[in-house]
C-alpha cells in the first residue's frame, strides 16, 4: 500500500532555532501534500496545502514566514519552522494525496521547543 | 462551513464491551464521511468512510452507517479488544478519497481497552 514516511518522529530544539520536518511518498507520486498540526486533545487543523512545483496555499490564520513549505518533488515535501518558540511545540502531520490512494498520513512529528 | 463533532473521550470500556462513538457533521450538500485511527506514536490510518447516504463502511469489526437525516456517522464495534486502543478521528471530505480539498477533522475520542 501507499507509505508516506516523516522524519525526524521527535525533535526537541532550542528557542530561536529552525527545524525541518520531511514527508517523503515511497511508493506513488504525492502531487498534494497537507500540511496539518495536532494540539493535545485537540483536532488536527490544516495548515497548509501545496502541490508540486508551486507556492503553498495556507490557512488563514498561519505564518506562512514562519512555516515555510517546500515541495520540489512529487516525492518529498519539507515543513521548515523558523525561529522557532514554545509555543511552536506541536504533532505536526503530513498527508500526501497520489491516484489512486487518497489520502495517506505520515506517522507525525513531536516537536517539543525549549 | 464544514464541521465535524464528536464525543469528548477518554473512552474507557473492558475487553470484549460494545463500543460506540458518536459523530455528527455540518457540511452543505452530501460530503463522504470517514473513520480514522490513530495509534500511540503513529500517523492516521483510514478505517473505513461512507460516500453516500446509508451507506455502511465496514473494516475490523468496526461499522459506521452514513445517516442523512441526522447528519451523523457512529462508529460501533460489537467485542473491543485492549489492540484498539487508540485515538479514532471522524472527518468529512468531498468525493470519493475526500476529493481535492482538505479534510475536516472532528476532535478525536480517545479509547481506552483494559483487560
């Protein structure tokens, strides 16, 4: 079946540091990847859409100066937090959408700002 | 527009009780429904969606029934095992895999299964 593969599962970073988290598809070709964070006991809110070759399209409401987000290939996106504060720590979850698979989640990314 | 909601959790329920977790959705027009599962450390898993009305979508043991008149998509499961534990999400999408556009997520119920 359809594998979208995130890394790093967890990261911890300090204040005013950036991170990267990547979502690679490992078998279909993603040609839209959601972007979407997980606040606890709350549901997942999308962050951002964008398709292969073009500028992210984000939700109202997020920076898109802070996350920045890549997708060169139909095979790789990346989600970039720039200066990143506590209050930036999050799940943060990608789904990668490819014919004929709908929709396939990546396993996540704790990302806990000290 | 779109919103989903679903019971507040923790579940906690024994081995083999019947489980039920209640969804109901605002949506203009007749959006597909969808159960997803997500289990500690993991990404979500679909566990089943419905497309149209009075459809049932099936998988596990679990079932959820797309109901029109009231707007909602219940998941049930008839024997939970400790294996199920895990945070089930309901959400709606358009078309068949949840379409073009994002999905609407409800908050998650959490589902705890003890021995």
């Amino acid at each position: 079946g359809a594998v979208v593969s995130q890394h790093p599962s967890r990261v911890i970073c300090k204040s005013g540091t950036s991170v990267k988290i990547e979502c690679r598809s490992l078998d279909f070709q993603a040609t839209t990847m959601f972007w979407y964070r997980q606040f606890p006991k709350q549901s997942l809110m999308l962050m951002a859409t964008s398709n292969e070759g073009s500028k992210a399209t984000y939700e109202q409401g997020v920076e898109k100066d802070k996350f920045l987000i890549n997708h060169a290939s139909l095979t790789l996106s990346t989600l970039t937090v720039t200066s990143a504060h506590p209050e930036d720590s999050s799940f943060y979850i990608c789904s990668a959408r490819g014919r004929p698979n709908g929709y396939t989640f990546g396993s996540g990314t704790r990302l806990t700002v000290v | 527009g779109d919103s989903v909601t679903q019971m507040e959790g923790p579940v906690t329920l024994s081995e083999e009780a019947f489980l039920t977790i209640n969804c109901t959705y605002t949506a203009t027009g007749y959006p597909s429904l969808f159960w997803y599962v997500q289990y500690p450390g993991e990404g979500l898993q679909l566990l089943l969606k419905a497309t149209k009305a009075d459809d049932k979508g099936s998988n596990k043991g679990f079932e959820a029934t797309y109901r029109k008149e009231t707007t909602s998509f219940h998941l049930e499961k008839g024997s939970v095992q400790v294996s199920d534990s895990a945070v089930y999400f309901c959400a709606l999408g358009w078309g068949e895999t949840g379409g073009g556009n994002k999905l609407t997520f409800g908050t998650g119920t959490q589902l705890k299964v003890e021995l």
